[in-house]
C-alpha cells in the first residue's frame, strides 16, 4: 500500500489528482519509464489534508514475459507517486522470490 498526503494550500475549494507510476529497474523485457498505475480524485476545502491510497498489488508490478506468461520477476522497482508525471516523489520497492 501506498499512502500519500494531499493538501490544498489555496484559498479555494479545488481537487487534485494524485498520480501512481511504476518503473521495474531491471526486466527481462523493455518496461516503460514511468508506467501509470492508477490515480485518485480528491475534492479538497482550504487548508484541508486528506490521505490518498494506492494499492500495489502484483497486476500492477506484472509483466508479459518472452513465452507470453503473465509474471512478477524479482528486482528493484520504483514507485512514483506526484500530481504529474513530470512532479514525482519516489521511492524503491525490492520484490523478491520465495
């Protein structure tokens, strides 16, 4: 799971759109940069700061490999969380095997 706090700092009502993005470091295939993972509306007052959650769940962190089997390969991946893909925080999520 993944938590990020979002506040408007404005003066007006408005809503943010948080952004989840997943990059795998190292894949048997090509992975995209920054592939969107998911993202959430959030309707916020002046001042106000809610929590947005993402669930990082193995579909997200999946590949289809070179047989054409849908897998999750261990490694490094990171997870970037912003209101653009342009304006990320990241941090590293290691997957291991059994």
């Amino acid at each position: 799971m993944v938590r990020v706090d979002v506040t408007n700092t404005g003066d007006r009502e408005g809503d943010e759109v948080p952004q989840l993005y997943i990059h795998q470091q190292v894949a048997s295939i090509t992975r995209p940069v920054k592939q969107l993972a998911g993202f959430r509306r959030a309707h916020l007052k002046p001042g106000e700061t809610t929590t947005v959650e993402f669930a990082v769940t193995p579909a997200a962190l999946s590949l289809i490999d070179a047989d054409m089997h849908t897998v999750v390969e261990p490694g490094l991946f990171d997870i970037m969380v912003g209101p653009s893909s342009a304006k990320t925080e990241t941090v590293t999520l290691e997957v291991k095997t059994k």
